[in-house]
C-alpha cells in the first residue's frame, strides 16, 4: 500500500511527524525507574509546601510590601536543609543526580503554592543550565563542588544568570538582534583573562547568589560573534550590587543591578569565548545562538512549569471558594455556570502542564536532557554509588580533552532540525502556559469577587506573581517570533523574521 | 470620555484632569504604599473641597445636582493617574445613591464643616449582598435597631466616620440597610485588609455587638435600593477601568516611541503596533461606549439600566486584558512599581469586582432581559 520511501516522504513533509508527536517518539524510550523517581519528586514537593511554603508564602509577600529591603535567606536556608539546590546536580558532580525533566514537575509543585519560592529555587537551575551549556567541565566541577559544599556547611550557594542589559533585554535573547541592539556590557581581553564593564539588571537571585553566570562581549559593535560566558563571584574586586528593583509580584525572589566596573575575571572562570567557540562545526555566530537556544529550549519548560504552577493554584484558590460559599442561596459549585467554569479552568492548567511535557520530551530526544536521559547512561548513573562516580569522573574533568569531548557530543552533535524543534517547543510551552496562567488567575477573581481581592485569599497574589512569567526568559511575543523562527519558517525559504 | 458642549461638565472635566495631573501623578508609588506608608489624607481632603464627593446629590441636600455623566468625567480623569481617589468617591456616591433611592436624603446633608472624613460613608462596594447574603443580623431595640455580626471588606471601614451596613432583620426576608456610627465601642475593625489594587482605597473587616443603627428606607428594601444605585454606579464602575485603560494605553503608546531594541523604536516593530492598535481600540470602544450610555442614563431614556450594566460588562473585562498588554508593552519596566503600569494591571481586575462578583453580574444581565 505503501512504501518506505514514500512512508519517509510523507511524514517528512511539514508538518513533520517528528516535530509533532515528540511524546509518543519519547514515551517507549523512557527509563522505566524514572517515573519512579518522578513520584518521589512530586511527593517531596508536596511535604516541602506542606511544612514550608504554604505557611510562609503570605507572610513572605507580606513582609516584602512592608520592608523591600528584606533578602529571604530564611527561606533559601530551608531549600538548602532540603537539598533542593543540589538534587538536580549531576552525580559526577556531587549532586543527587535527579533527572531533569523532573524538575520541572517538581517545580510546579511548588509553583501552584507559591510562585516567587519556586523561583527561588528555579533560578538556581537557570544559572546551572547556562553553566553547562558551555560544556566546560572544569569550571563545572568547581562551581559545583560549591554548591555542594554550600549544602553541606549550611551557607547556601546559589547560582545566578546574568544576560539582560538596561538598554537591551529582547536583543541579547536572539542573535539576529543583538548586533543592532544597544549592548554595554564589555568584555576586554587582557592578560590572562578578561576586564569586564557594563550593568546588568532584573538578575533574579542576584543578591543571593554566589556565583553569576554572567554574558558579555568582547566587541560590542559586534556582539554576535564576540560572546563571552563568564563565572563571577560575589565579592570579585570591580563587581558590585545595584539596587534592588520593587516588583509587583514574586517579591520574595530578588531582581537585582550587577555592576561591573574593571573587574578582572581569569581564564579559569571563563566559561567560553569566541576563540573556543571557533572549534565547533558552525560558525562563532551561529555556535552563540545554538547556546542560547539549548538553555532556553530546557528553561523556557521550566518557566511552562511554573506557569502550570499558577494556573493550578488559581483554580484551586476558585474551587475552594466555589464549595464553600453560597451565592444567592446555593453553593456557588452548584451553579452550571460555575461548574463550566471550574472545567475551563481544571482544562487550563492540565494543557499548561502538557506544553512542558511535551517541550522537556522534544529535549530528551533531541536537546540538553538526551545525554543523561538514555537508558543505558540513566541506569549507570542511578546505580552506581555517588563515590564511586566522582572518584572515577574528578580528575577527568580537569582535563581540556573531556571539555572538548563533551562539547564535540554536546553542540556538533545535535543537527539544526532538533536545536529548532526543542527551541520551538520551549517557547511554545513557555506563552502558551503563561498566558494560561494569567487567564485561570483572571477568571479566578471574576468567581471570588470581592474574596479574591484580598491578599489571604491567595489569588491576587497569583496573578501578581503570575504576570512576571510572560515577560521573562524573553517576553511572549519574542517566543511567539522564535516559534515561527524555528517551527514555521525553515520550510518557507521566503520567510525572514526581524527584518521587516 | 466625551464631555459635550456642557459648560459645567467640560469645566469638571479640566478640573478633574489638572487635579490628576498635579495631585496624583507625583505620589502615586507613594501613596500606593498603604498601609505600609502613609495614607494621603491631603489629596482627599482637597478633592473634597473640590466637591467631587457630592456631585450627585441634589443641590436640596447641599450637593451639585449632576447626573452620571458628570461622576463619570472625573472618575474617567482621575483614574488615569491613580484609581484609588476614584475608588473613594466611587465607594461614597454609591452610600448617597443608596440612601437617596431609599428616601433617606435627610441622612445626607453635608455641611460647610465638613470634612472628607467626617463625611464619607464606608460601604461594602464589591459585594452585592443579594449574592453573597450578609453576616449581619438586626434586631429591634426601643430607639431603633441594634446590629449584631460581621462585614468583611468594608471599604473606607477604616477611615469613614459612618458606614451603610446590609442586614437581615430577625424574623423577615430580604435584607435592609442601616446607618451606623463607626466609632460605636460595640464596632472591632481589623488592620487594613492588604488587596490586590487601590491600596489608598482601604478597606476593613468590622465585628459589630449590638451597634446602634438607623433603618435606611423601608424594611427587607435593601435589594431594590441597591439594584437602583447599581444601574447607575455600573457606569461609574465603567468609567473607572475606562480611566485606568486610557492611562495604561497612552504609558504604553509614550514608551513603545522612546524605547528601542533591534535598532529601532519598538513602535516601528508591527507586533507592537497591532497591540497598540488593539489598546486604542478598546479604549475608543470603552469612551464611546460610557459616554453613550451615560446621556442615556442622564435623559431616563427606555433601556438605559441595561446599556449601563453592558457598558459595565464590556469595559471592566477589556480593562483586564488591555493593562495586561500594559505592562507587556514595556516589558521588565513594565513589571516594576517605578511605572504606573503595574498598578494598572492590578487596579483594573480590583474594579472590575465593584458591586459584585463579576460573573454574576453576567447572569443578572440577561435575567433582567429575560423578564
Ligand atoms: C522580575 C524579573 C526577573 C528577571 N530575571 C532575569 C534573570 O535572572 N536574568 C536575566 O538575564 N534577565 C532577567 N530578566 C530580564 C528579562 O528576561 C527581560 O525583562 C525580558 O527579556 C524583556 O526584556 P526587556 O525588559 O528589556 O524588554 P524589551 O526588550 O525592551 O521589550 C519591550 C517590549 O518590546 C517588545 N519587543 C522588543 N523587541 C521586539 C521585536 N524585535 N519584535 C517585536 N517586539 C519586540 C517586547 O516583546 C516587549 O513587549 C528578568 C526580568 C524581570 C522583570
């Protein structure tokens, strides 16, 4: 009936059948042992929102209206007693080793209690995830090896990201951009490193963190192909705090100004540049856009996640009220319209968790979660003792060639078609959950009335942290241009995006 | 909104807009503030002496005889700075409304003394209490009515020195209103209740034990004198989102001019226009609309509680979803209390629960057509 030519021309043919179905492709290939551990994930998620965040959530977002001021290391020493900055730390590096994709459930699970703790911990992996895309390893261990310690010492070391710049925020997330764009942030090759100048602003975590994963140029009249990834300690001569900015949501996490005025960063925390970049296969400019898409592509389901999160918790905030009050004499969960509305809700947060679902697969085939996602990798790594791994992997890692090795794998490895389709899905997932996020919020307080104003009633909160997830890792309208970017327009030869 | 040839109201209209201008734009992040900060006790008491707290009360009563529209013209102006005072004078024109479609005009004859706070009447103005049926029961004493129960979310609670109070009397249907002093020792008030939007509009949750009150109009009339204010604070309602859209789109508008990314004014990006496009659009529906069914209302022309309650609907909902678009349009900045933007976004969704939950006001709308 049909051929196996004709069976490849057909499911080839856009829209591809591999660009679809990621979840039935992925489904069969899965490690049994992981949706084990997923459920254990989930499960620790709840006892953590039982004991910590549900009781603190108010008072936290309450305590930051009174006193912006406040830095919640409170909080962050209990994620840190909880292991939370460490569980998705490869063993190799001294970290428990969960998979990733089960991060994201996990973090959904705290965002549907309390969107600015999750980001709290989420960030975290942000800084993480921008720390291995440069694939180098040394730098990997040490900044690992701190986090590590920092959980064993209680003194918790957080990672951040620092990329967007007063005058360019939308510019330096996409690289056809970022060469019209008004880039300060100056990264000048000196001896045995690089001085680093410019602002960086919004930096979630800023003040808490230890180490910033920070973006800079080292030619700034050409900043596509002059990329520089570096690690900057807090407390490094030349780099400061600015201020801290007053949100209107997630007040419990920090944005904060990163100043950089002649600090010096050595060439053992320079993370990648140019120069290291002109290894791989693609040009310098197209290797930094690969960089940006294989973060984005895992953080942007991420962020799906959280967004999933609120979604969730807005319903839950209706439901709860809907089966305790009665509105013209009935229970308002009586009402057919009620009802109708609680489905459109319950259908909105279970979509929201399926565009990440189906974004953390399109990953686990084709993106950052391949690696350690195949069967035989998962379980070599799951059953072998933690010791053991770091004993054999340590000095391993200090080596160039094993940052060569991963980076050859890692980058050359993966061909255009799958750096877009997992950079198309992350942006799906990321406005797609988002404006659903929103909308459960919205439709939440127009069941409450005046009960859903209030800030103990939890909604408003909600949407106030809520907001916040359509603008960053780029605002939804620049995820909307990356899906056309990377899901439409490669089968449309005429199609040019920014450049109308 | 569109003020006409009216003399007065194009005169309420520069007034109200330059008070904006001058009074609220400057400390709008501070007064924002409450109850962390200062509550803005000059603002209001010089809107006061502006006489906006009583232009719809019959110059009989010492007010300025307006109609809607005139309400409307400064709630629109105003809350396109800061829709807090908007929220205040909302909240104390829907108490007078109250009392004057009792018949209670006597209770409300402000005098040259006067001040805003000895004046204003703190009112439950997002709840409809023939939804959400009240927490207060009354009972008959010799010199009146005693009240006995709780009221959550009582706007101006806090700072008013009276308050119109729905109860049910022991033993009858329905449910009435009752004047009552707020400083009676039988009244607890909580802190200021910490909301979502008009934070300088504060409300409280109240206790009351045996508290003296007056019966407003006649016994279980509590649900026809609201519906009556309600027919026409709807617009008000209205007129308020209105305000906060049209300040919401021309913050937009300004920055999307000055902002640059890709080498270009964002404004010259045609994504951003068509949302531009899409806010002025609902802002230009939103004006017409109000501006239409105020003359409506004004001139008592067959139909017109119907067209408020629509104009109501229609704006309040397209307010939610513009001042979301609002703080996209500016992205991080957008998101951050140095713009009004924020505010917007929350004050937008608080308004839109003026009177009641929002989707039963949907069902009341087409109840009342069913009839
Ligand atoms: C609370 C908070 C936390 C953050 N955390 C971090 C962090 O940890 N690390 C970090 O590096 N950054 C962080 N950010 C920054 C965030 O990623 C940026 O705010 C976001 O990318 C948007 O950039 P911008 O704010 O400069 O907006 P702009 O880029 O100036 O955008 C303004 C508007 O213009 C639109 N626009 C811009 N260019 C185009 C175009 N070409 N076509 C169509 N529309 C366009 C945008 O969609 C937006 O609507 C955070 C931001 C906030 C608010």
């Amino acid at each position: 009936m049909i051929s196996r030519r004709e069976i490849k021309t057909h499911l080839n043919t856009p829209p591809r059948f591999d660009d679809m179905f990621l979840s039935l492709m992925a489904a069969p290939r899965l490690p049994k042992a992981m949706v084990k551990e997923i459920r254990r994930v989930v499960a620790i998620a709840r006892k953590f929102n039982h004991s910590v965040v549900r009781p603190y959530a108010l008072e936290l977002d309450r305590k930051m209206q009174e006193n912006p001021g406040f830095l919640p290391w409170d909080f962050v020493e209990k994620a840190n007693e909880w292991g939370f900055y460490t569980m998705w730390i490869p063993k190799i590096f001294g970290g428990k080793g969960y998979s990733m994709p089960s991060l994201s459930y996990f973090m959904e699970e705290i965002g549907s209690a309390c969107l600015a703790m999750a980001n709290l911990i989420g960030v975290h992996y942000l800084g993480l995830a921008s720390l291995s895309a440069a694939w180098n390893m040394k730098i990997m261990k040490r900044l690992c090896a701190d986090v590590v310690d920092g959980e064993a010492s209680r003194t918790p070391c957080l990672i951040s990201l620092a990329i967007t710049e007063p005058g360019a925020g939308t510019d330096v997330e996409e690289i056809e951009l970022a060469d019209r764009g008004n880039i300060t942030c100056h990264a000048e090759r000196v001896a045995g490193g690089y001085k680093l100048n410019g602002t960086k602003i919004f930096i979630s975590n800023g003040h808490l963190s230890k180490w910033h994963i920070v973006i800079a140029y080292a030619d700034l009249k050409k900043p596509s192909e002059t990329t520089v990834s570096l690690a900057v300690k807090t407390g490094t001569p030349g780099f400061s705090f600015g201020r801290k900015e007053r949100k209107m949501g997630q007040k419990g996490c920090p944005a904060s100004e990163l100043i950089f005025k002649d600090c010096f960063v050595p060439d053992e925390l320079v993370l990648i540049d140019a120069d290291q970049m002109s290894g791989f296969k693609r040009p310098v400019r197209e290797s930094a856009m690969q960089m940006i898409h294989y973060v984005t592509a895992g953080t942007r389901a991420g962020v799906a996640a959280f967004a999933a999160g609120a979604a969730r918790g807005a319903f839950e905030e209706a439901l709860a009220f809907a089966s305790q009050t009665r509105v013209e004499d009935k229970l308002l969960i009586n009402h057919e319209w009620a009802q109708c509305l609680l489905a459109e809700m319950y259908k909105n947060y279970a979509l929201s968790r399926l565009s990440y679902i189906e974004s953390n697969y399109a990953n686990g085939l084709y993106g950052s979660f391949r690696e350690l996602q195949k069967k035989p990798m998962y379980y070599y790594y799951k059953l072998t003792p933690a010791g053991w791994l770091r004993k054999m992997f340590s000095s391993l890692m200090e080596k160039p060639a094993m940052t060569r090795i991963y980076r050859k794998m890692q980058m050359d490895g993966q061909t255009d078609a799958e750096i877009l389709r997992t950079s198309g899905w992350g942006s799906l997932a990321k406005f797609a959950a988002t404006d659903l996020g929103i909308k459960n919020c919205h439709l939440a307080l127009e069941m409450m009335g005046q009960a859903g104003l209030r800030q103990d009633r939890r909604v408003e909160k909600i949407l106030r942290d809520a907001k916040l997830l359509q603008i960053y890792e780029g605002t939804n309208q620049l995820n909307r241009l990356n899906l056309f970017n990377c899901l439409i327009a490669p089968d449309y030869p005429q199609a040019v995006v920014f450049d109308e | 909104m569109i003020p006409g040839q009216d003399k007065e109201l194009r005169l309420l209209d520069r007034a109200s807009a330059e008070f904006a201008k001058k009074e609220l734009r400057p400390a709008r992040e501070e007064n924002d503030k409450y109850p962390f900060g200062p509550f803005f006790d000059a603002v209001l008491e010089k809107a006061y002496s502006l006489d906006f707290f009583n232009l719809m009360l019959p110059e009989a009563q010492g007010g300025m005889g307006r109609g809607i529209q005139s309400l409307c013209v400064i709630l629109y102006n105003l809350c396109q700075e800061d829709a807090s005072l908007g929220g205040i004078i909302f909240t104390h024109a829907a108490s007078q409304q109250v009392l004057l479609s009792a018949g209670a005009e006597s209770l409300l004859k402000p005098t040259a003394a006067d001040t805003a706070k000895t004046s204003l009447i703190a009112f439950p103005s997002f709840n409809n209490p023939g939804e959400v049926e009240p927490a207060v029961t009354a009972y008959k004493n010799s010199g009146g009515h005693l009240l006995s129960g709780s009221v959550e979310y009582l706007v101006l609670g806090g700072i008013a020195a009276k308050a119109l109070i729905p109860a049910r009397i022991e033993g009858k249907p329905g449910y009435s209103f009752f004047l009552t002093d707020l400083s009676h020792p039988g009244i607890q008030k909580s802190q200021p209740v910490l909301s979502l939007g008009l934070h300088a509009c504060p409300a409280v949750d109240i206790t009351l034990q045996k508290v003296n009150a007056t019966l407003v109009g006649a016994e279980g009339g509590g649900d026809r004198y609201f519906n009556a204010m309600a027919d026409q604070m709807h617009l008000a309602a209205a007129a308020m989102a209105a305000g906060i859209m049209k300040g919401s789109f021309k913050e937009a508008f300004d920055y999307c001019k000055a902002r640059e990314q890709g080498g270009r004014k964002i404004i010259n990006w045609s994504e951003m226009k068509m949302i531009l496009a899409d806010m002025a659009l609902r802002v230009k529906c939103a004006e017409m609309m109000i501006s239409r069914a105020c003359l409506s209302a004004d001139r008592r022309e067959k139909g017109w509680e119907p067209c408020a309650r629509a104009a109501n609907l229609w704006v309040c909902a397209a307010a939610c979803g513009l001042t979301t678009d609002g703080i996209q349009l500016l992205g991080g900045v957008g998101y951050m209390k140095d713009f009004g933007q924020e505010k917007r976004f929350r004050d937008a969704a608080q308004v839109q629960s003026l009177l009641g939950i929002a989707r039963m006001k949907k069902i009341k709308f087409i109840e009342a057509m069913m009839r």
